[in-house]
C-alpha cells in the first residue's frame, strides 16, 4: 500500500511538473525557427534573436522593465527587511496581528482594484506625472509583502533574545541591527529581492494603469498582440526573460544554500 502511495505521489508531482514546463519547452524550442505558427517548423535559426536585439523599440521596453523591476526591487527589499524586524519584535500580540494583516494587503487585493487606486492616488496629487516615478512606486508597494514574506521566517528561526543580547552589550540598536540581525537575514533578503524582481518584471495591470508613455515588456506584449497578433520575435523574448529569471532564481539558490552549509559547519 505503501508502494502504490508513494508512485501515486510520484506521479503527480511529475504530471504537475510536466503541466508547468512543457509549454515553456515549446515555447523555447520554437523561439529557434521562423514559422509564425506553433506547430510549423521551418529550420533551426537564430534570426528571431537578431530581430529582438535589432529592434528598438523591444529593447526600450526591456530596458525599463529591468531599469523599474531593479530599483523597485531594492527599496522593496530595504523597507520589507524593516518592517519584518519591527513587526517581529512588536510585544503587543494585537498590534502585531495587525501590522502582519494590513502588510499583506495587496498580496491578496485583486491587481485591478491596486491598478485603479494608484491611478486616482497620482491624479488626485498630480504632484507626480505618470512614468517612471509612479511605476517604481507602485512597484515597491505591491512587492513589499513578498520580502516581509520571505524575511519573516528567518527571523523566527533565530534566537529571540539575539537582539537584546547585542543591546545589553552596550550596541546601538542601529549597530546592533546591522551588526548582529543584519548578516543572518541576508539569504532571505537575498531570496525576497529575486521573487520581487520577477514579480515587478511580469506585471502588467498594475504597469497599465501608471506606466504613463514608458513602455515595459508586458504593456509592449499587450499592445503588438493587440494590433499585430503574436509575433514570431516574441517567442524568443518570452524566451529569453524566461533564461533570464531562471538564471537568477538558480543563483540564488546556490548562494541560499552555500550560506547554510557555512553555516552549518561554523555550527
């Protein structure tokens, strides 16, 4: 009984595993000819590459999207790491309670219900004209509760009393923070920054709503499909943010767990 659990298990994992990266796989593999329909193979090349590269347009809207998911991605990951460290050492169990629910906010809020409030939000102000500005924003605010997300577990494996330790000691808590809470957070940190990357790199009704005239790859993705269909070129785009992102979840991975091995063995 035992036996057939376990090859059930097994086979689903596999069939999960197969429903999530064999489109991905067609995708890629017809990124290398030039047929505009799946299906149709018209020779290996690698002209649908030179057309991304060669296109300037495309790569505007790459760049942007690199230029708003890293700097969003940044101050996220700054501002998500505090608030875990304030919301993790709040006494008030209530107060954290609610500090834990009102952070998670736009995790579970609909995109288009945050799309639309940031767009009344900038033009009740009008103090700041959509664009760069207004993307970064909007990027960092809805990325925030995947670092706390990410920070907040760590932090409960540490020893509660770390922090107070390094004040009685005669640290700052600034010092103390950085010194003593700071270097055990950063896998997580590390691991919050990625997620948040990607997650700024692949949003586009939030982008649609505050983008202003910067073009990012989803809007780019929307607007070609829209008046043109689904262009050859963009199977090797789609292509390559795919390598792209997996190149830096692999990265962090192998940093996360180089970081427990050490760990493990200063131990």
């Amino acid at each position: 009984m035992n036996k057939v659990k376990k090859a059930l298990c097994k086979a689903f994992i596999y069939l999960m595993l197969a429903l999530i990266y064999l489109p991905i796989l067609v995708l890629v593999v017809y990124s290398f000819t030039t047929s505009k329909s799946i299906g149709v193979w018209n020779g290996f090349t690698f002209s649908l590459y030179a057309d991304v590269f060669a296109d300037a347009e495309m790569m505007s809207a790459v760049g942007n999207s690199l230029f708003v998911a890293l700097v969003s991605s940044l101050l996220a990951t700054l501002i998500g790491t505090l608030a875990a460290v304030g919301i993790f050492y709040t006494r008030s169990k209530w107060y954290k309670s609610l500090l834990n629910l009102t952070s998670q906010v736009t995790m579970v809020n609909a995109d288009i219900v945050t799309g639309v409030s940031f767009m009344m939000l900038f033009l009740v102000f009008g103090l700041i004209p959509k664009g760069y500005l207004t993307l970064i924003i909007a990027h960092t605010v809805i990325t925030v509760p995947y670092v706390i997300m990410n920070v907040m577990p760590r932090l409960s494996q540490l020893n509660p009393n770390l922090y107070e330790a390094g004040l009685d000691l005669g640290a700052s808590p600034v010092r103390t923070f950085f010194t003593v809470l700071l270097p055990q957070l950063v896998p997580s940190m590390i691991s919050g920054f990625a997620l948040a990357f990607t997650l700024s790199l692949d949003d586009f009704v939030i982008t649609k709503f505050v983008n202003g005239d910067v073009g990012t790859i989803s809007t780019y993705l929307y607007n070609k499909i829209a008046k043109k269909g689904v262009m050859p070129q963009l199977r090797a785009l789609s292509a390559l943010i795919f390598v792209a992102i997996l190149a830096v979840l692999v990265a962090v991975n192998i940093f996360s767990h180089k970081k427990r091995v050490k760990e493990g063995g200063l131990k």
